[in-house]
C-alpha cells in the first residue's frame, strides 16, 4: 500500500467517525422528542479498481420498528374511542343524576310521589295541592334537562366531528407534500431521516383520529389506508368530506338527511356498523355519540315521559276527562300522539287547567281536571286514583326496554342502572384500552434511545478518530523522512 493510498483511507475513517460522532450527539439530544427515530450510520468498504480505499458512508438508517409502531397506532386510535365513549356516557349518567343526589330523577320522583301521598291525606290543603303542582313540574324539568344535555352532547360530537375532519384533511395534505419532498430528495441520495421523523409525527395524528395501516412504496413513499380500508393517501392526499349541523333535535338523524355523514374523495362511506371504515379511533366513537349512544338514551328518555304521560291519562283515573283529553302530563299542552314519541321528554308540559303558573286552578288536581267548579274540599279519591297511577305495575306501550310490567319507580330505575352499568363498562374498557396503550409505548421506548449505550458507543468513535488521526500522523512523518532524503 503507498503512503497516499494511506493517507486517503485514514482521512475516509475520520470523515466516516466525525459522521457517527454528528448523528450519535443528535441521537443523544433528541432522546425525549415525540417521533425521533434512533439514527445510524450505515459504512462500507470503499474499493477503486479492486483496491481497497478505506471506508464509505452508505447512509444513515432509522430505526424504527414497524410492527411495533402500527400496534401502537392502533391501540392509540382505540384509546380515543374508549375516551369519547366513556366521556359521553359519564356526562348522560351526570344528566340523570345517582339516586343519593339531590335533582336526579329518581329525587324528583319521589318528591312528586311524596306531595301526592300527602295531598290525599289532606285534600282540603291548598299547600299541599301546590306542592304537587311544584314537584310535577321539578320531574318535567328534570326530564327536559336530561332531554337537552343529551342533544347538547350530540351537538358537540357534530361539531367534533367537523373539527377532527378538518385536521385529518390538513394532516393528509402535509403527509403528500412530505412524499413529494421525500421523493426528491431521496433521488438526489440526500438525508431524509429528519423529514421520515416529521412524517412519523403526522401519521401519529392520523391514527388518533382514524386508525390507519401504512404501506411502503418506493423512494420512501407511503401510502395510508384506513383499517376498514378506505384510501387515505395514495399518490395523493384524499378529501374528507363532512358538513357540520349548528343545532340538533331529537328528530334529525343522518338517515333522514338530517345529520351529515361523510365522504371521502366524494364517496359515502357508512360511518356505524362492519361495513364503516373508520370505526376504531375519536372519529367513529364521535358519529357512535352522535347518531346511535345518544338516540338510544334520547330513546330511553322518551319513553319514560310516554309512560308518565299516559298513566295519568289512562281511563279510570280521572273521571272527569273527557275522551281523548291529555291528563296532568301533556304533549306542549295538548294529548300525546303515540306516534309522535321522539322529543317527548323536551316537550312534556303540566296540565295548564291544574296549573296556577299557567292560569289554571289547584282544585282542578282534586276535583279533576275537567271539573268546572271547586268541589267538595274532602274528597281525596282522585288525588288517591293519581297516586296510584304511579305506583301501578303496567306495560310498557314504548320499545326502548325490555317488555314487562313496571311502575314509574321501577322504570326510572332501569333508565338510571341502564346508564350506571353502561358508563361503568365503558370506563372498564377505557382503563384496558390506556393499559395496552401504555404498555406498547414502554415497548416503543425500550427500542428507543438509550443514552447509556450511546455513550459508549461515542468512546469506540473517539478511539476510531484517534486511531485514525495516528495513521496520517505516521504518514504525514513517513512523507517528511522522503522529504529530507530528497535533499
């Protein structure tokens, strides 16, 4: 080997070491940032003309494990899911109230049941009277809030939703400019290891929102597909579609042209059910609040009111009404259409006849609702006959629950147990969700950066350098030697 062939290769092993040196201090200050990916410097044999000419830096490689990372990715798309859904049924449990709180349901059911118990006792007392009338409409109050949190629960999700589209659209354009970045610079034998970290980043939003499966093409291109298998990004970025609805009612729903679904690149795609390809993630569990959770519980809701309403209007109770007149629970005033349920919950008014806020009479509540005049002040059979309309065991004419005779406690129980049980199952289910997030992302860190290791790998590059610099050192004193021998 000549001296200059020497030289050359020593000066190759210090250009190749003070490359290891520059990604191993960038490995070291990036070891807590989101998205770095551990870098390393790929070296090979330089040969010219079948003679070795010390070493070549071939590049410099991530590593990253991929089936690691899409496991993580999906279990971070269903952390989100569990989040939304368990968020929603804790704020629907919250809306009803426990039985040990003061304004649930179930509080002012048995403040309504209470009034009616002592009204009968004293029908002469106008207090009394009046306490029911306060405690029917506190229960009417108590269902319309519960009414109107629910679809102001399904509003926020519509509005979630619309956000969450906005962000996946901007996410995709970014993830094609990167492609497009990526391709040129990878034609051009360039680094891009900074630019595979930023889109590792961005398809890490992606996945939060919708989880996804990425697949490699080449020059370090990637196309995203939905695990349901809908494109996201091939070639280029897909457009999703969705127009976001400022105000929801009990009726509106996306399969009456209500509500907006979504599309993608113009296509509808099912957002509920096998056939949706974005279920898993914050963007599925917000079209579940919106068009199926909540309807269930406005559902719920509804035929609770059903059956208050049409046990005080049952034949039998009030003689005094005519055929077909609402009793002391009313559709907005007038009698309930069976076939008008959905909304009931928002629009169930006290009788006005019996309601002095509404220009009626206390009487009316002992005498009957269709009495003209006040009646004797000691009679309490109506007042008797209300109570145990409340109290009865009977049908359910509603299908949201399961068939069977119930009293008005017992039915607003199962709605109260129904959204315990469900929201204590959903936690259940977030807390397993977190668990294997958590769990994954420890695996992820474990094949992250290790400072430890890194810092001894720098003390096999300071001797690598050293030993380097010590060849062009002799070479340079063997060139000197020729020199004065010249002479």
């Amino acid at each position: 080997m000549s001296i200059t062939s020497a030289l050359a290769g020593a000066l190759s092993g210090l250009s190749a070491t003070s490359r290891q040196a520059e990604i191993l201090s960038s490995n070291v200050a990036n070891a807590t940032t989101p998205g770095y990916a551990r870098r390393q410097v790929s070296l090979g044999a330089a040969v010219l003309a079948g003679t070795g000419q010390g070493v070549q830096i071939l590049g410099v490689t991530r590593d990253v494990d991929s089936h690691l990372l899409g496991e993580r990715r999906i279990a971070q798309a269903g952390g989100g899911d569990r989040d939304v859904r368990a968020g929603f049924l804790s704020r629907l449990e919250k809306a009803l109230g426990t039985p040990d709180s003061a304004g649930s349901l179930a509080a002012r059911l048995a403040a309504f049941d209470q009034s009616l118990v002592e009204a009968a006792g004293r029908p002469e007392s106008q207090p009394r009277l009046g306490t029911i009338a306060t405690t029917a409409r506190s229960l009417i109050d108590g269902l319309a809030a519960a009414s109107k949190e629910i679809q102001s629960a399904r509003a926020t999700a519509d509005r979630r939703i619309g956000e969450e589209v906005g962000k996946l659209n901007a996410t995709l354009g970014q993830l094609h400019e990167l492609n497009v970045e990526l391709r040129s610079f990878t034609g051009a034998g360039r680094d891009v290891s900074a630019l595979l970290d930023e889109r590792q980043r961005l398809i890490d939003q992606v996945a939060a929102i919708v989880p996804v499966r990425e697949i490699p093409r080449d020059l370090n291109q990637i196309a995203l597909f939905t695990v349901g298998g809908a494109p996201l990004l091939e070639g280029s970025a897909s457009v999703i579609g969705f127009s976001p609805t400022h105000t929801i009612t009990p009726e509106m729903t996306q399969a009456l042209g209500g509500l907006s679904g979504i599309t993608i690149n113009g296509r509808p795609y099912d957002t509920a059910g096998s056939a949706s390809p974005i279920l898993g993630g914050t963007l599925g569990a917000l079209f579940a609040v919106r068009d199926e959770m909540a309807v269930t519980a406005q559902g719920q809701l509804d035929a609770v009111a059903r059956d208050l309403v049409e046990r005080f209007s049952a034949p039998g109770v009030d003689p005094t009404l005519a055929p077909g007149a609402p009793g002391l629970f009313t559709d907005a005033g007038l009698a309930f259409n069976p076939l008008d349920e959905v909304g009931l919950a928002a629009r169930l008014r006290l009788n006005p006849l019996a309601d002095p806020a509404q220009g009626g009479e206390l009487f009316r509540l002992r005498d009957g609702l269709g009495a003209v005049t006040e009646g004797p002040p000691g009679n309490g059979s109506i007042l008797q006959a209300l109570h145990e309309a409340l109290t009865a065991a009977r049908p359910l004419s509603s299908t949201a629950f399961t068939a069977g005779n119930r009293s008005f406690a017992a039915l607003t129980g199962d709605l109260l147990s129904d959204a315990s049980a469900r929201r204590l199952s959903a936690q259940s289910e977030q807390t397993f969700a977190a668990a294997k997030l958590a769990t994954l992302t420890d695996l992820e860190a474990q094949d992250g950066i290790d400072t430890d290791r890194e810092m001894q790998e720098l003390l096999v590059i300071e001797k690598n350098y050293a030993a380097n610099a010590k060849v062009i050192q002799a070479a340079a004193e063997m060139i000197d030697i020729l020199i004065r021998l010249d002479r």
